[in-house]
C-alpha cells in the first residue's frame, strides 16, 4: 500500500481523518518524521525544565515581593 499527499476528493469528516492519518503515517515513515520526533522529544524536555523553574521561581518570587511590600507598607 502506497501512502502519498494527494487531496482526497470527498470532504466528510471520514475522509479528512484518513487523510491525516496518511500525512502522520508519510511523516513518521520517512527520514525526516525521525527528526520531528527528537524535536518532539527535546521540545517537551525543555518545557518540562521551564516549567519546573518557572513554578520554582514564582514561589519564591511571591514570597520575597510579600515581604519587599510589607516592609513598604
């Protein structure tokens, strides 16, 4: 069987999920769909470090921003 990017003609639903899971089959079969995955990978591993700094930071930040406004007031 022979998956290839040519628009499918019918516009139901149907059709429209078949023909992405052709796109996502050509795109995980081929050279490149190795590297969209490892950009896959390496994206959600740096999102993972922001937001685990980010929830580490704000903490802190909440708390030193307190105590810089009750000195304040």
């Amino acid at each position: 069987m022979k998956y290839n990017n040519e628009p499918v003609k019918n516009t139901n639903s149907l059709s429209n999920g078949v023909r992405l899971m052709r796109r996502v089959f050509v795109a995980l079969s081929s050279e490149d769909g190795q590297d969209i995955a490892e950009y896959a990978v390496m994206v959600a591993v740096i999102l993972i470090i922001v937001v685990g700094t980010l929830r580490l930071i704000g903490s802190n930040s909440n708390t030193v921003f307190s105590q810089v406004a009750s000195s304040i007031g």
